[in-house]
C-alpha cells in the first residue's frame, strides 16, 4: 500500500496541471499493489472547501466552491481511506504528542517508516552494487 497525503490529493484533483500528470506517471509505475489515503488527509481536504464556502460573501460563489465539494466527495469514493483508530492514536501519544496533536504523528510515523524502508532498501542495492532504481 502506497499512502498518499493531503498534498498529493490536491495534486491530483488538476488532471491538466504537469505535476499532476507526472504524478500520475509515478504511480503507474509503482510497484505497489494500490494507493490509499487518511481519514486525515481526507478531512485537511474538506476543511479546505467548508472554509472557501463560509468564506464566500455571495451566493454565487458558494456554489462554485460547494461544486468542489461534491468534486471531493466523488473522489474519495474511489479511494481507500485508512482510519485513524485508537492505536494511530496511541502511537501520537507514545512520541509525546497531546492528545489533540496525536494524529499529526501518523503520517510523521509514516514517513519515518517509509525512510527507514528507503535506506534499507539504499544499503541493500549498494551491497549488490547497483543503482535503487534499478530495483524497480
């Protein structure tokens, strides 16, 4: 499984953009058996569009941000959401974080896993003498 975070998510809603399309050429050439997102990253999402719509002053506006709103809706639909359950919770507190910022830590945990993995995976290649891309 292959996390992607808020950022990647915003990335992905402009089919046109060029870092879209390289985003997209990087995921159809991963080796991992699917993509997946956080309830966290889905809320950073939502929080986004609610705050474009009680910020906007007419009517009018509210309807192009609410169409962005139904946009996410739909395409989270597609998505595995990974939840953040009571040991994602206990994993925040266990690196000193309060309670209310214990789910910040997931995705830092995540990422400190995922280095690990790459530096692994670094050490590995260099033993058998080639290049990590080659590994894949």
């Amino acid at each position: 499984m292959i996390l992607l975070d808020t950022d990647h998510l915003s990335v992905l809603k402009y089919d046109e953009h060029p870092r879209c399309r390289a985003l997209r050429e990087r995921m159809g050439r991963s080796q991992g058996p699917f993509f997946a997102t956080t309830i966290i990253a889905a809320e950073e999402q939502m929080r986004g569009w609610l705050a474009k719509i009680h910020g906007a002053k007419d009517a009018e506006k509210q309807v192009a941000w609410y169409d962005q709103l139904a946009w996410l809706i739909e395409f989270l639909a597609d998505w595995q959401i990974i939840a953040f359950d009571q040991p994602a919770a206990e994993v925040g507190c266990a690196m000193g974080y309060p309670e209310g910022k214990a789910r910040q830590s997931v995705w830092q945990f995540l990422n400190k896993v995922n280095d690990r993995r790459v530096s692994s995976l670094r050490r590995f290649a260099k033993a058998l003498g080639i290049a990590v891309r080659d590994l894949f």
